[in-house]
C-alpha cells in the first residue's frame, strides 16, 4: 500500500510543492498521519483531521522536533505549537491542486482544530519505522 503514495505529490502550499515522504497511520488505505517533504528537503507533518472532507492540518517541523514525536518524547500538539503556523489544507477535486482551500491558523490554536482532548503521543516501533528514525538521524549529522 505504502507504494502507491512513496513521494507523491500530495499538497502545495504557498508555491511549495509537498511529496509524501512516510505514512504513520492508514485508515481503509488512505493516509491518516503522514510526514511529507519539499524539493529543499524540509519536513512537514500531516494529519487528515477529516477524511469525508478531506481535512489535513499540517505543520513544518524541525528534524528534531520530529523525532522527538516519533519517539514519544513529546506529543501531538506539542509538535504543532513548536511551530508559528500551521495549515489547514482542505483538499478539492482538481488534480493541479487549484481549488485547494489553505487556512493559515497561528499555532496556539491548535487544540481548537483537532477533533481529541488530552494529550497524545505517538506509539508505534516497526521496523520501517526504526528505518526512518534512523534515517532522520543520520539526515541531521
């Protein structure tokens, strides 16, 4: 399944095209949790908050501050509020991605978007996974 997404152009936001670069979480095959790229290489972390709608909220994030999620060091919204901004990315129907409808939400507004309370962190080791962390370590040396 992981396949057909690997580095699939998935968003564009400001001009910045967004290529799935690892899915955390699927949900009847569609991509839940997600960390994409850009063409310089930085990271954005995504959630689709609202399949039927296609709702993602979605937030540039450090190479740190990701692994410190990835390994339940922080939570969730953590990682969003290390941020300034975040987006909110309702998908359309055009393939160019041009009826798009982008929210720039500042950060401490997270816990007004996402659909939980508490706080929440990630906890899955795969082996994949374990690929990836280190990935992003050796990526930050």
């Amino acid at each position: 399944m992981y396949e057909i997404y690997n580095h699939r152009h998935y968003f564009t936001i400001n001009g910045t095209s967004l290529y799935i670069e690892k899915i955390l979480l699927f949900f009847q095959e569609i991509p839940l949790l997600f960390v994409c790229i850009d063409d310089k290489g930085n990271r954005y972390f995504c959630l689709c908050r609202d399949t039927d709608k296609g709702t993602h909220l979605i937030c540039k994030v450090s190479i740190d501050t990701l692994l410190k999620y990835l390994k339940s060091e922080i939570s969730f919204t953590d990682m969003y509020e290390s941020t300034d901004i975040f987006y909110k990315v309702e998908v359309g129907q055009k393939e160019d991605f041009s009826d798009d409808i982008i929210t720039e939400i500042k950060s401490n507004k997270i816990k007004d978007n996402i659909i939980y309370e508490g706080e929440v962190y990630f906890n899955a080791y795969s082996d994949n996974l374990k690929q990836y962390i280190r990935k992003l370590e050796k990526g930050r040396e």
